[in-house]
C-alpha cells in the first residue's frame, strides 16, 4: 500500500482540484461525510448524545465543520469548539464554517488556556480531534496543547479527521504533544506517520477514505512511500517449478561464529533453510566446527582456521573467497565477535567480493567504526542495524535514530549505496534510490535474541532465489514479522527466534497459495 507524505497529499489534492476540476468543497463533503459514517461505525448511534468537535485553523477544520453538519442530521447534540479567531478560517474551511453558522449549530471560541479549562467533556460520546492535519511541521504549544491534554482526559473515544493531532504525518514523531486517538480516519492516501511508531500508537484504528480523489491521480503522484502488507509483498514471492531440484533454489554462505556465539550462525542458517535456500553453508572456525555441524543437520560447514576466539579471521580470507564459488550471496557477521583480525577480514570481505552480501550483528558493529568502508562495496550490500547499531554506525545516539527512523534510514541508504533494514516496531527498509517501505507485521515479542539472526537467514535465502534485492529485504521483514506473529496468537511473548523460524515455511505456504 502507497503512503503520501504531506507535500505529496498536498500535491494530490491541488491536481485533483486544478487539474480534473473537481471542487475541493466536494473533497471536503466528501470527507467528512463518511467521518461522521465511520463513527456511527464504530461507536454506535449517536442520537440524543453529546459529540465535541475541535477544530483548528486549517482545512482540518473544514472536515471538522462537516462532520458537525452531518451529525447533526443524524440527531447528535454537536458542540463545536473552535481554537482560533474565525477571521483565520479561509476557502472551503470557511464555507463550511458559514453552513455551520446557518444551521446554527453551537460553536465557542476558546482562544486561550482559561477557555479550554472551562470545557467539560464529561457527558460526551465521541470527541472529534479537527485541530491539526497533516501539514503540521510545529511544536504544539500554548491552549492547542492544552486542548489536546483535554481531550486525551476526555471519557469517551476519540477520534482523528486525518491524522492525530501532533503526530508528523511524514515521520511519526511528536511534536511537543499529541491526541491519543481510537480511531483515525485519513483521506485518500495513508501517511507514513500512521505506521511509524510512536505515530502508530496515536492512531488506532486506522480506515483510509475514499474521498473521490481519482485513482489515476494518485498514481501519477510517484509515491516512494509503502507500507510493507500482504497484497504488496506476494507480489515478490520466488517461483518453484515442479522438476526443480535444491541446485534451482540457490546456495547460501554464511560466514559466522564465535566461542559462545555459535547461537546467531545456526539461528541464521535455521532462517535461511526455513526460507527455502536449496543449499546453506556456514563457513565457521575449524574448533567450533562440530558444534554447528551437530545443530543443523541439513546445512553444510565449511572449516577454515580461525583465531584464538574460534571466529573466522583476515588469515582466512582465501579460503573464504573461494567458498564463495558458486554461491549466490552470502550472510556475513552472526556471533562472529569483533576481535581485530575478525575485523580486517569482515571489512576485505565487505570491500572486494562480488556477490551480494547481507550483514548483521558483529558485521555491522564492525564496520562502524570505519564507516568510509560502506561506500567501497563492488556489489549489492543489505545491512540489519538495530537501533543501538544503526547509532553506532552515524555517530548519533539510539534516541536520535529513533526520533526519526525514516530520515535516518532515507539518508543513510542514500550516502552509503546500500539496502538498510532498520529493526524495530515497524521495521524500516529503505533503498539507494530513496524508495521507503514500513513493515506492518510483527509484535513486541519479538523483543528477544536471535530474531535478527533469523531475519537475515530469511534473507540470505531469498537473494539466491533470484528475488531482487529491494524485494528480499520487503519480503524478507514481513515473512519475518508474519512468522512471529503465529506464535503470539498463543503466547503474547517468551517465544523463541527458533519457535519463529519454524513459523516461516506455514507463512510462505499462505503467501505462495494467495499469489
């Protein structure tokens, strides 16, 4: 599914209007029209009972306006609480304020903090939050923030015309402070700030409105944008013929391990046989070599000397480079330490082999503290930060990675030529060329070790499969995701990444049956 940022919405919306000609009056009518049909939805009849309606100073007002109109008519006793001088309300916000006027549906001015504490929302069915929209870029301050504290006290649902207010729809972050809602109701086009957490946890439950927007509109809007769903990632399934044979689906190399780290290669081979790799291969110090062979008994090992932490080293690096014949990618750094000598192979490996690579783990806490490494790469290169690895490799702190998960992924994938998998609740995949996609599967349980071991079997396996690489990474997440989400249907958390990776071959059983 396609998200807008506010630019693009905006841009949509003025060639719907200046172009096809149709009235944004109408797109406003429209809008709050099957707001109002959505409440009644959700929340039941609102015959007889209070709905609170605040409006702010922009077009989110206007749909406020509507609503107000169309509530009415359904027999609601609608109040209208409006949080600047009328004088500011303009173009077809203005006209809808007029009709509000005329059928003299109640509205107060609360221009300033002692307004909105004479408001009591005690009685009140629904709230509806018509402050902000999506064009929102400000610090709420002043009586707006504290209108948005009101309502989130208020004892009744809450719900957003667009999205909630204080959210920005373009990276989900808070600005200053925001409407908690229970239900959001956006038009047109879902906005990255619905899927990007914290902006998630504001939204609820989230219905996108046809607004009567043309689909074609939409289309020639070039979104980058999207939101990583069933429908978007079966598209990128591999195909197997029935006289295929495990030479047709591909070999994986995974290079990995270390003296009590051996968990994260066998996690990641798990992934990638549970993913559908005809062949894996771990490539592994010779005096850890017994353990993995004993683990995982469908995989092959390639030994090789190792160093004193029982981790591959620079020494080896020959003979890593020609087990990489004939394989079709290769999954480096699970558990491998960061010990010097591993570090000097990982970065020549990284630099010069000409296969695609997927690093994780010790991988990536290795290169970044050379980050110049990242732009030398002779081939496709996927890296699957964590947040605290994600800082580690910018130089910034988690707490700024996590401020603006969509920037840094954006920009980071963007400078250093690579694929990046940003985990985390709504894991964020961004390409080389400014393609952005949110994953919308997955759950807090997954908060334990070794899920990203699995993930980047998962995608390992689909790379020498012939999936492309931006489609690995997408498809990749949300087998993933979908895979833990089977688990937790049961137990909400204490599930294990192992528990996750025998989930995959049932969630690409349903993927593959719906293609």
């Amino acid at each position: 599914m396609k998200l807008a940022q506010a630019a693009q919405m905006q841009g949509i919306d003025r060639t719907a209007i200046n172009d096809i000609g149709i009235p944004g009056v109408v797109l406003m009518e429209n809008a709050g029209r099957e707001t109002a049909k959505l409440l009644c939805q959700h929340f039941g009849d609102p015959h007889d009972r209070e709905v609170v309606i605040f409006a702010g100073p922009g077009n989110n007002a206007g749909d406020g306006f509507v609503i107000a109109r169309h509530l009415q008519e359904m027999g609601a006793d609608v109040v209208i609480y409006l949080l600047v001088e009328p004088s500011r309300i303009k173009g077809d916000a203005l006209v809808n304020l007029d009709i509000v006027r005329r059928l003299g549906i109640p509205y107060h001015l609360a221009l300033d903090g002692d307004d909105i504490k004479k408001i009591r929302l005690t009685t009140c069915f629904a709230v509806v939050d018509a402050l902000f929209g999506t064009g929102l870029k400000r610090e709420i301050k002043g009586h707006f923030a504290d209108a948005v504290q009101l309502i989130n006290n208020a004892p009744c649902p809450v719900i957003a015309v667009d999205i909630a207010s204080g959210i920005d729809s373009d990276t989900g972050i808070i600005l200053g402070t925001a409407v908690q809602a229970e239900l959001t109701a956006t038009y047109g086009v879902a906005k990255p700030g619905h899927f990007v957490y914290p902006g998630r946890s504001h939204s609820g439950v989230l219905h996108i409105i046809d607004i009567g927007i043309p689909s074609r509109v939409i289309k020639q809007a070039m979104l980058h944008h999207e939101l990583l769903d069933a429908d978007t990632v079966r598209t990128f399934m591999p195909s197997r013929s029935d006289d295929s044979h495990k030479g047709s689906h591909g070999h994986l190399l995974i290079v990995a391990g270390a003296i009590g780290k051996t968990g994260a290669g066998i996690l990641s081979g798990l992934g990638a046989l549970r993913a559908g790799a005809g062949l894996v291969s771990l490539c592994v110090a010779d005096r850890i070599n017994a353990v993995f062979e004993s683990a995982l008994h469908e995989a092959m090992t390639i030994p090789v000397k190792g160093g004193e932490h029982g981790a591959p080293v620079f020494d080896d690096f020959e003979a890593i480079l020609g087990a990489m014949e004939g394989k079709q990618a290769a999954v480096l750094g699970p558990g491998c330490g960061t010990a010097e000598d591993t570090a000097r192979l990982i970065r020549k490996i990284y630099r010069e082999v000409n296969i695609p690579l997927v690093i994780d783990a010790d991988g990536l806490n290795i290169l970044s503290a050379r980050p110049g490494d990242l732009t030398t790469a002779n081939a496709v290169r996927i890296l699957t930060p964590h947040p605290g690895e994600m800082a580690r490799m910018t130089g910034r702190t988690s707490r700024d990675i996590q401020q603006n998960r969509l920037h840094a992924a954006k920009e980071f994938a963007a400078e250093h030529n690579v694929f990046l998998v940003l985990k985390g609740a709504g894991t964020i995949i961004a390409a080389p060329d400014g393609s952005i996609a949110i994953n919308s599967s997955g759950n807090a349980g997954m908060a334990a070790g070794g899920m990203g071991d699995v993930l980047s079997g998962i995608i390992g396996a689909l790379l020498v499969q012939r999936v492309e690489p931006w489609q690995a990474c997408c498809l990749g997440v949300f087998i993933h995701g979908l895979a833990a989400d089977l688990p937790a249907e049961k137990k909400i958390w204490g599930y294990s990444a192992t528990d996750v990776a025998e989930m995959i071959p049932i969630v690409l059983t349903t993927l593959f049956k719906q293609h």
